[in-house]
C-alpha cells in the first residue's frame, strides 16, 4: 500500500496521502498536513502525571497547572500566580485552641439594668477574693428577699476567674458611674464621677460627644428634656481566665449575673424613685430602699 508519488495522478485507486506509522503514534510533523487521520498534535507522557510546558498548547486533554504534592505534607502553594483552586494558597495557623494562649479566655458581661448591691455582693463571694468585699454576717441574704442561686458548675467557673473589671450600675444610684475591678484574690469598686447621662449636653468637654454617645442606649437620650432610655449607665464587666472565652461558661456566669439585677418589679419601683427633678431627695430615696454595704471608693482626677 506504498503512497502514489506521481503530482500529476488523478486515479481515485491510488493512494496520494503521505503516511506515518501510528504504530508507534508518532505525530505528524509536516506543517500543511490537513489529513484527519493524522496525529498533529504533540504529546506528553501522563501516565506520569508530567504537566505540559507548551505555553502555547490548547489541548484540553494535557494537564497546563503547575503541580504540589498535596498528599505528603499539604504544603501551601507559594506559587503568586497560581489560580488552581484544588491547591492550597492560604497561610496556616493552630487553631485547635480558639480561647488564648495557655486557654486563657474571656468575655464581657453586657446590661442595661442596675443591679441590686445586695444581691451583686452574694455574687461576687463566689469569686476567688479575699479582700474587698465584705464578710456574710449571718447569712442574711444582703438584704434581698431574691437569694442569688449559684450553682456548683458556676461556683467552679468563677474560681478560675483571674481578672474582672469594668463599669458597674448600682441601684442605690442613679448618677453614679462605678468601676469594679477585681485582680487575684483583691477587689475594689470606685466611683469615677456621674454619668455622662447626668450632665446637660452644653456641660460637656468639647469634641467629646462623638466618642460618649457610643456608650448611650439612645443617642438623643436627656436625663431633664428626654428621659428615653437609659443613657450610659449599664453593666460591662469583663471576664479573664481559663476557659472562660468558651460558650457554656459565658451562659452559665451570664445567668447567674442576670439574677442580681433588678426584677421588673424593682425597676419600676427604682425609676418613679429616681426623678432628677430633685437630684438630692432621690438620692436618699434609692439608698434607703437598696443599701449598698459595698463601699465605693471615690477616685479624685
């Protein structure tokens, strides 16, 4: 079957194509050859899974990515030009701790409520403190008639407590702006002034309005012309110790502090005492119905 070498040959019987043994699949490498049967494309061994470095090569069926070997070490591709999905371009770090270093966690308790003093002091006895807070002298539930129910989970929790701190409302108060701050076995809560909430907007420092109404409930809140709201005044005390970033330790100290604000009943009792109509006279009246055996102490600027 030897190709008819005559340019002039128009005899259908002959054959004029030029031939190749595809036997061994070599590629055709004459440059005008239109003839389908022929092999022109080029070729690469993938049984070796090389990768074709034709940069001008369109065949979809040669592998044009650039290679990692993912299965030994998953390596991240350091490649700045690779966009090959299946390979890894990210950075990686251990996150099989997702509190701190050492497990050391935290978390910040938020409220827009008073507390009411007695029913905080029971709480803050479960805290690993020694000094700061007083003694429980006949166990007389710190003139609440609403005990604070501790559990013992919650009592473990709070012994790894290394560090509380924070703004505190009390209701013996309503212009007192509190600070508890508590550091291995010692605690102390200071006065740091009046709310924010308490003073008249022209009495404000200037440049100062931006960053303090941050802190408001409602923006447009006036203790005198607007009384919405609660201004400032709220709870956001902070957490630190082992394990206490994790959700089960948030919840269960989350509940327990929930236990010393005030009930609905209280509260509505608490806001027809504070008129700031008369700043001295609710005063006397919010600390003769909820004493404060915790003494503040007053921090001088």
């Amino acid at each position: 079957a030897e190709a008819c070498e005559e340019p002039g040959c128009t005899d259908p019987s002959h054959s004029h194509s030029h031939s190749h043994d595809h036997a061994e699949a070599v590629a055709c490498a004459e440059p005008g050859c239109t003839d389908p049967s022929h092999s022109h494309s080029h070729s690469h061994d993938h049984a070796e899974t090389v990768a074709c470095a034709d940069p001008g090569c369109t065949d979809p069926s040669h592998s044009h990515s650039h290679s990692h070997d993912h299965a030994a070490t998953a390596d991240a591709c350091t490649d700045p030009g690779c966009t090959d999905p299946s390979h890894s371009h990210s950075h990686t770090h251990s996150h099989a701790d997702s509190t701190t270093h050492a497990g050391i966690g935290s978390f910040v308790y938020t409220a827009r409520r008073p507390f009411h003093p007695g029913r905080l002091i029971s709480f803050l006895r479960y805290l690993p403190v020694v000094r700061g807070i007083p003694t429980d002298n006949n166990n007389d539930n710190d003139n609440s008639d609403r005990p604070v129910v501790i559990t013992a989970e919650t009592q473990s929790m709070l012994k790894q407590c290394l560090r509380s701190k924070g703004f505190v409302w009390c209701a013996n108060s309503h212009t007192d702006a509190l600070y508890w701050s508590h550091a291995g076995s010692s605690f102390e809560l200071s006065c740091l002034g009046q709310w924010w909430a308490t003073l008249p907007r022209d009495q404000w420092p200037e440049g100062v309005a931006e960053y303090v109404l941050r802190d408001f409930d409602i923006a447009d809140h006036d203790d005198t012309t607007n009384p919405i709201g609660v201004g400032d005044r709220r709870q956001e005390v902070v957490f630190i110790g082992p394990g206490l970033g994790a959700g089960q330790s948030q919840r269960v100290i989350t509940e327990s502090l929930n236990q010393c604000l005030l009930t609905d009943e209280e509260y509505q009792e608490y806001q027809t005492l504070s008129d700031m109509s008369n700043k001295y006279q609710s005063a006397n009246k919010l600390l003769s119905r909820f004493p404060n055996v915790l003494q503040a102490k007053y921090v001088m600027y």
